[in-house]
C-alpha cells in the first residue's frame, strides 16, 4: 500500500550545489522551491557546506518568514552560526518572525554583546524586552521551556462560550496543540483546568468551574530541569502550566519539551566529558573559534599532565636502573583511567536516575572497593605475568602487577566518588570528572611503580 | 497561590527502612501503602538498597497487578534485575499484568534461557507467542517502540458511530492519548486518519470516508530508530500508525516514545564510550555480574596497551641515554588521545544531526588537519618548551614538541575519521572509537618522540 509520507524528498548527494545554482541565478523562486524540495538532513548538510556569504546571499534572498522558516529547521548550534554571521538588522527581521521561545533560546545562545546588538535593532521595543525577558531564564527551566502559546478564559465562562470562542480563532489555536484549557481569575491566576475531552462531552450552558479540575498542578518559571523531570516521571501529565511568582498562568511546559531537554543535557554532557566545552562545535564554525575553544580544554590538561609526570621525574634513578618500568608507566595510567572512568559513568548515571544522592559516599567506597579489589587482581596478575615473564624477573612482575592492582581500587573509588562531591558543590560532573581523575591516578600510579621499584631496586636490576 | 501538585511526597532519608519495616510486620496493606507514600525517585533508591530475597519479598507480597506497577516505575535495568531475580513462575504472575510492550521490552533485554522460561510460564500461550513476537522487534525499531493500543474503526463507519463507540468504550480508551482515531478496510488495512478535533466538529450522521485524510503517513514495523527520528525531525506528528508487511495497521508509534529511544541511544552511546559495555550496570547489581562486564572492556584494552608500549621496549637504549623521555612519554600519549578524543565527539554529533555522511572522509582531513596544525603547535610549543628549559636543552624541547605537535594532526585526523569508518562497517562508534584511537596514537606517540631522539640522540645525551 502506498502512503503519502513513503515517498520522503530524494537525497541529494551534494545539496549545496542544487542550492549554490539557484543562488547563481538570482530567482528567489527558485531558491525556495529548491529549500522545500530539500530534506531536513540535506538542508543541514548543504547550510553546513557553504559559506557565511552563501548563507548571507541566501537568508538576503528568502523574505523574513521563510528565512524563519529556514532558521528554525537547523540544529540550534548552526541558527546560532547563521544569526552570528548577519548583521544585527537583519538578523533582528528574522528574530521578529521566528517563534518566541524559540528566538529567546538563540538570543541566550549567541555573544551577549550580539544578542544585544539584536534586540536593539528589533522594531517593537515590548517584543524586545519580552524576549529579553525570555531569554533571561535559563534554557532548560520551566520559564525556558515553557510555550506562550496556551488557551485560558475567565471562570466565569460557561462551556458554550469556551468552545465558540476556541473554534472562531481556530487558527490561533492551530499551532498549539489544545490538550488542556485554564481557567483564571480577574488578574490572570490560575484556578483550573479543563480537559477538551470533558468540554465538548459537557452541556454547553453549564459554567467551566463546574467541570474543571480545581488547583490544579503547576510548576514555576524558576524550576530547573531536574524538578521538571521529576515531576513528569511522578506522574503522566501530557504538559503543565508555568506560574510567575505571582501566581499567574505565563505558559505551558509540554512533556515532550521536558523529555528533549533532558536529552539535549544528555549530549551536553557527553560533549563536556570528551573535552568539548565552551559550546558545541560543528565543523563549519570558523577555524580559530574551533581551535580556541578545543584548547582551552587541552591547555589545563597539559598542567595536569606535567604535575602527574612529575612524580617520574623525582625517580630517573631508579628507571635508569631499571628501563623497562618505562614501557610500564604509561600502562599503568591508562589502564588505571580507564577503570575509573567506567566508574565515573556509573556515578553520573546513578545520580541522573535518582538511585543515589550526592551524600552517600560510603555506598560508594563499599560497592566500588570491592570491584576494584577483584578487577585490580585481574588486570594485575595479567599485566605483573607478562612483565615478570618478559624480563624473566618474579620481581620486576611483583612491582607491575602490585601497582596496578592498587591503583585500580584507587581509581575506582575515585571515580565512583568524585561525581558525587563536584555535583554536591554544583561542578558539571561531566566536565571536571576526568582530568581530576586522571591527573590523581596517573600520580599515585607512577609513584606506586617507582616506588615499589625502589624498595626492591637489587632484585630488579 | 497553592497548587495540589506542589506537596510532593516528602522525602525519606533512607526510605528503604520504610519498606524494611512494612515487611517485617508482614502486613501487605502496609507494604502497599508505604510504596504509594514513596515518590518515585525515593522507591527506585530503597530498591537498589534491598536485597535480592527482600525483593522477592515485596514482590511476592504484593498481589500481581501492584507488583506490575512497581516493576512499572523503575529504570529499564532495574526492573529486568528484579525479573531475573524470581522464580520463572512468579515472574510470568508480573509480566501478564504488564503492558505488553513493557513486558516485551524486559524480556528482550532478560538472558534469552531466562525469558524463554518466563515465557514458558505464561498461562495464556497466544498471549506467550504475542510477546515472543514484540520482543523479537529491536527495541529501538518501529514495531518495539509502538503502543498496541489504537482506535481504528471500518472506513464504512459514520462520524456518530465512532463517536458512539469511542465514549461507550471510553474506559479502553482512557490511556491511550486519542489524538487520532484511524479509518480501515476489512482486513485491517490502513485507508485514512481522522484527528479528533474534525470528528467532534462534524455532522454525526457523514460518513467518516468524507472527513479522513486519505493515505495517511505510517511507518514499517521493522524501520529503524534513525528513520524513525528524521520522520518525526520532517513534520510535526504527534504519531504515526504503524503497519506490518502486509499494510495492516498493529500499532501507533507516539513521538514521545521516539524522542525517548533517541535520548536512550545517547546514554547508550555515553556508556559505551566510557567502557560500560554487555549492558547498563547498576551498584544494586550482583559484585561478579558487575565485575566480569567491565573487565570485558578493560581486558581487551590492557592487550591494546601492551601492543602501544611494546613500541617503548623497543628503544630501551635511547631512553637509558635520555632518562628525562620517560617523563614525557605518558605525557604525549595522554594529550593525543585527549585531542582524538575530541574530534571523535564531534564526528559522532555531526553523524547524529546527519552534518556529514560516513563517506565524507576528505571533508574530515581538511577540517581536522588544519585545526591539529594548528592546535598541535600550540601544544608543542608549551610542551617543548617545558621539557626544554627544565634539562636546559634545546634539542630536547624539539624532540618533545614536535613529536606532539606531528602526532595532535594524527590524532584529531583519526580521532575524526574512525567513527565515520565505523559507522560504514555498522559498528557502534561509541563502543570502538576509543580504544583504536588510543592505541594507534599512543603507538605513533612513543615512536616519534623515540625516533627522534635516537635520530639526535648526540646532543641530548
């Protein structure tokens, strides 16, 4: 059977050229039709190909809605990149005509001093500081998250009434989808809430505060993430309203924006602990940006590099006795990394799901010290055999295995526990976990080798 | 203003002692009160602290439907703990009163021994087989992601008739979000959608052939989670019907459950590259369970190690000229695998947003080797000069720093390449890009800063 949808656009191997000869031939037309005729993904891929005064040409080219339009399709990082290119007029035609939340999400997102150059170009100065407004809440709270777009009415309505008017400005309501409708008082605050279902199956001559569901579940515009998700885990809401503190209804958080904030938190972290910080880098940002921000990750771990190796370098006697712990060192501390960051991924994701809390460290040194006791043994006795074996020395495997098998206990327990105190003091564990686990077990590692080295120095050498 | 949802369930301390208590006095009353008073995140942390026979406790004092909505509300790995902790026989009470899509989810990811014998217990067979057949789909694939739960009415139907059935049968319906409610022939075929809005604003008595959207946009059971996302990414469903081979309609996918299996990927992908593999590990889970899953990570990576440092071995006599390179060689290796590591999380979000095509390898080289010159420079020089001015030898920093410098381009070049490859051969790169990252750079890392100072070896020593 056929379907509608089956027949997706076909891809383009290289969209951008499709784009490019449309901008060649200056038939904004043209240009359009090609954008339409384009998927999601190829429109990505080709925005992210061409260059920021093709991007300008085409953003120019398209009236302000469709350039919207445009913006709105793109991952955030890359409508960002597109507004950072343009001048701030231009960029202000765009903003005006791109939803609310989803103009304040970018505004938060670009340079202060860019945002500003923006939204002082913006024609309406309310709209201005309405966005301002917006953009002041952090991205992933509730007021961040919220839609403005909801339906209230006054108490006082009756059925009849709600339903006229909901179906006279059906277009308003198009966008939206209409699952739940507020009722509210003089000044706006909310005393329930009705669902459609019960509407159109109630008497249209009765009053809504009959059949709607009174103080009904709501959150604040200052509530971070974490609460939200709570909230909606505790129980099936397909959206909550978003109060101010005063009460009044200001938007509505949908599930769905909830669930894909936790999400975009998800790969925020993973980028943090792969060393992509200071935002997210796609490869069509300008060079130096990348780089910049690729250092200024590197920079403080070449420091950490230097402090941890320093600890070899209080023991050149000894390897100079003894070459082939050389081979070992580096061994050593990857190994060691690598166990504790199995633990560090475990914390983080214990703590996401609520089994543990910040607190519980002894938990932590109870169920990892007895992991890193047997896996220390494991990987121990396996690395301590071939290097007894390799230099025929029961010593030499002694040192290795020994060091290793301690440093993984420590590693362990470090991962497991530095999670929990960086998110007790509010540090991104996703962030800061790996180079204060490395650079503290890559010292105790070497120091562990060269030291056990040392005591036994005439046996080895 | 208050709100009824504001006073969540207080928070417990040690809310395992709670429920220790409530089976201690041997009152299931108790028991099941205490539960409800839990909020979901205090009963998730008392699990992962109760042991395996104060589970079976619980579970075996609750009456099968409240176990059910138990198992309900907690992490994926934690309910399927829990399953395999029971006799098959009790486990099968549970899973019977289970959705069963969720059901079918904890089967599939159970031991197959284990829930073939859950299966088998299973007083209804076709209800055996019909599980057997939802856990057969992938879990991240249309036909597992689907909620069987749907209301689809013959073509031939009038718009009062569905209406009549629809609140008849309100309490069938009650769970499910009717959005849409679905148009088919006789055998089941999929013909049209009808939005619940358009049936309550149209005349009973018109058939619904006249309201539907004829060839309605559906999905394949077997279609894959990325299909899934970039369908749902295209246009704005709320669900999409979902058909088997022969275009009959067995369920609806929500875009809820697609955003959802997206955001599980993402943990998937952040625990795999942290080496958390063979399955999501909990600290409730069995020590040797735990235990045996990371070492099947750590034991491959210790072999990789020994390949890298075998390259050390083999230059034993210029690091006994040179002691201070022992120093510098984990430095070297750890920095290049920090920058690899970097592009890696960037390939792995372009290939996510669908930026860049497996098969994009020069794109890749271009961007990448132009930021690892650049990047590698800068660490050099820091490096270089470091190790330089610390044995106040010139040739030294040289050595250090242009070794780094030459093996940062290698790095971000492979770091950037190897999950495009990977994804070409379908392997996860989340799984594998690190270790053959850090393997093929440490091994060059070691051997150029060897190389080299063998190559100058005169005017170091």
């Amino acid at each position: 059977m056929t379907t509608d949808l089956a027949p997706l656009p076909p891809e383009f191997d290289r969209p951008w050229e499709e784009i490019t000869e449309a901008l060649e031939t200056g038939d904004s037309q043209r240009l359009l039709a090609v954008l339409e005729e384009l998927s999601a993904e190829d429109t990505r891929r080709a925005i992210s190909r061409l260059s920021p005064e093709q991007h300008q040409l085409i953003l120019s080219r398209l009236d302000p809605e469709d350039a919207a339009e445009l913006l709105e399709s793109l991952p955030e990082a890359q409508a960002v990149e597109l507004l950072e290119e343009m001048s701030p007029e231009a960029a202000a035609d765009i903003v005006e005509n791109l939803p609310d939340n989803i103009g304040a999400d970018l505004l938060q997102e670009m340079d202060e001093a860019d945002s500003e150059a923006v939204l002082a170009e913006l024609d309406d100065v309310d709209e201005a500081d309405h966005l301002r407004e917006l953009a002041s809440y952090q991205w992933d709270s509730a007021g961040g998250l919220m839609t403005e777009a909801f339906a209230a009415f006054p108490v006082t309505h009756t059925v009849g009434m709600v339903l006229q008017e909901l179906s006279e400005n059906a277009e308003d309501y198009s966008d939206l989808d209409v699952q739940y409708v507020y009722a509210v008082g003089q000044s706006g605050d909310l005393l329930g809430v009705l669902r459609l279902r019960d509407l159109v199956l109630t008497p249209r001559h009765r009053n809504i505060d009959t059949i709607m569901i009174p103080n009904p579940a709501s959150v604040q515009a200052s509530d971070d993430l974490e609460s939200l998700v709570e909230i909606f885990d505790e129980r099936d809401y397909l959206g909550l309203p978003v109060l101010n503190n005063a009460g009044i209804i200001v938007g509505v958080i949908p599930r769905e924006s909830v669930m894909e904030a936790a999400a975009d938190h998800l790969t925020e972290d993973y980028l943090h602990s792969s060393g992509i910080v200071g935002g997210e880098e796609l490869r069509s940002m300008p060079l130096m940006q990348r780089s910049f921000r690729r250092l200024s990750w590197l920079a403080p771990n070449i420091l950490l590099n230097l402090v941890a190796a320093s600890v070899i370098a209080m023991y050149e006697d000894t390897i100079q006795a003894v070459i082939a712990l050389a081979v070992f060192l580096p061994i050593v501390s990857d190994m060691s990394g690598c166990s504790g960051n199995q633990a560090v991924a475990v914390s983080i994701r214990e703590l996401t799901l609520g089994l543990i809390r910040p607190s519980e460290y002894l938990r932590i040194i109870w169920k990892e010290g007895l992991l890193g006791i047997i896996n220390g043994f494991v990987l121990g006795v396996i690395l301590g055999s071939i290097a007894g074996l390799w230099k025929d020395n029961l010593w030499l495997g002694l040192v290795i295995g020994g060091a290793l098998w301690f440093n993984t206990v420590l590693s362990v327990l470090l991962g497991g526990l530095v999670p929990l105190l960086l998110k007790r003091f509010k540090i991104d564990p996703a962030l800061a976990s790996g180079p204060i686990l490395t650079t503290c077990t890559d010292m105790c590692g070497f120091f562990l080798v060269l030291n056990l080295a040392s005591a036994v120095l005439s046996r080895l050498a």
